[in-house]
C-alpha cells in the first residue's frame, strides 16, 4: 500500500470498501500486539494518555473482533490482509503463552493463505499481480511454513503444511534486478536483515 492510499485510509469517517474494513483490522491486531512490548525494566510506561495500556489492548481486539466479524459474512473466502491479522492474533496468543490459541490461529492463517493461493505461483492466473504482492505473499506463506513447522515440533503434531513450499513459490532473496552486488549487502548480511 502506497503512502497516499494509507492516508485517504487514515481520514476515513466510514469504511466504503471491504479493503478497509480488514486494513483496520490489521492496524487494531498490530497495535493489539506490539502494546505488549511498550513496558520494559528501562521504561516503566504504564498509560498512554491516561488510557492503560490492558485497556488500549482490550479495545483494540474488541474493535478488531467486530470488524473482523463484519468482513467474515461479507468476504468468507479471505484476502492476504486476513493472513497476515490472524497471524498477528497467533503471535500475541504464543507471547502470552497460550501455544493452543497460537495454533489454532495460526491454522486458520494457513487455511485462508491456501483458499486464496497464496502457497501457489499464479502468475498464470492473475497476471496483473504486481511483482511486490506475488513476493508478499510467498513470504507471508515461507513465515506461514516456518512457524507451523516449529510449534509442530515442539508439540509433537502433525503440520498444517507437511509438504512443504513449492519451489517456484519460495521467497526471492532480492526484489529488484537491478542492485549492483558490488555496493549491496553480501547474501548473508541480506537475509538478516
């Protein structure tokens, strides 16, 4: 999304488009999950003007919930902002320790990716798809395989994805073809970052 399609988004008084509706509930999940990480021994904040911050979260997922809820009977087949909330409710349940909420959350994130091919190349398919989306959206499934395979493993149960990632659907390590590797970060010193 562009800077000044977010910004329309942004002064939006009623959403006009099922795009929005999910893009506030993906805003309200981050925002839900990243106030979690806002305390620390260095920085004992404990209220946002005035507000606590359990009643930020608890307001932010109740929003979220009844959006969410909205989105669901006028779009039950997903989109990719519908992965990538349910993973962010996946993360914030496996933070808080709740590995079960994390899993089931984290299944239904599979089950939306794959209803809207997201483990799939649809260069065919769709192809007008710009090349930023299709690399989104084979990262978004790679995080998808990894986190299923880790919490797989330590739960002792079968994944949600056993055959793995295609290999024509795996991450690019580049997104342009035109960085001069003389000047860019070396390929290990990339993939960290």
């Amino acid at each position: 999304m562009d800077s000044r399609r977010f910004q329309r988004w942004r002064i939006v008084k009623i959403p006009s488009s099922l795009f929005e509706i999910e893009f506030a509930v993906l805003i309200l999940r981050i925002c839900s999950y990243t106030s979690q990480y806002l305390s620390s021994l260095s920085c004992t904040i404990e209220r946002i003007r005035d507000t606590s911050l359990a009643d930020i979260r608890y307001s932010c997922d109740e929003a979220a919930n009844s959006l969410a809820e909205i989105y669901l009977r006028l779009s039950p087949k997903g989109s990719l902002l519908r992965v990538q909330h349910l993973a962010f409710v996946g993360l914030k349940a496996k933070c808080q320790g709740f590995m079960k909420d994390f899993r089931d959350a984290l299944r239904s994130a599979i089950e939306v990716a794959q209803r809207i091919g997201a483990d799939k190349d649809l260069s065919s398919d769709v192809p007008d798809m710009s090349e930023l989306e299709k690399e989104t959206r084979r990262r978004i499934f790679c995080n998808l395989y990894i986190w299923d395979s880790y919490i797989s493993r330590q739960l002792d149960r079968i994944p949600a994805i056993p055959s793995g990632i295609e290999p024509e659907n795996m991450p690019s390590m580049r997104l342009g073809s035109d960085i001069n590797d003389t000047h860019g970060p070396e390929e290990f010193t990339e993939r960290i970052l």
